[in-house]
C-alpha cells in the first residue's frame, strides 16, 4: 500500500513539472495539422486519379 501513495505522489510532483504550451502555441500548432492533413488528402486523391486513370487507358487498350 505504500508504494502506491509514493507512486501516486511521484505522479503528482512530475505533473507539476510539466509546462503546457500557451494558448497562441496550441492554436498554430493545430491549425498546422489541419493544413497538413488537407495537404496529404489532396496528394492521395491525386495520386488515386492518376492510377485509376492509368488503369481504365490500360485496360481500354484490351478492348
């Protein structure tokens, strides 16, 4: 039982050393992530076309 109130006050002392990021920080940092996401969903639509493109003119050629 005692190692589990020191566990729980070591939890407490390391929680109090961490440092939150400020408001501006938190927002930028998400409106990155968004962006990049957008920006990764819009390669991958991208290359979707390209290679459906490519397999319907391959398989037109059969025909």
């Amino acid at each position: 039982m005692k190692k589990i109130i020191q566990f729980g006050r070591e939890v407490k002392q390391e929680g109090q050393k961490v440092t939150w990021p400020q408001r501006k920080e938190t927002l930028m940092t998400t409106f990155v992530v968004f962006l990049m996401v957008l920006a990764f969903a819009l390669m991958l639509m991208m290359a979707d076309w390209i290679i459906s493109s490519t397999v319907k003119f391959i398989l037109s050629l059969a025909h």
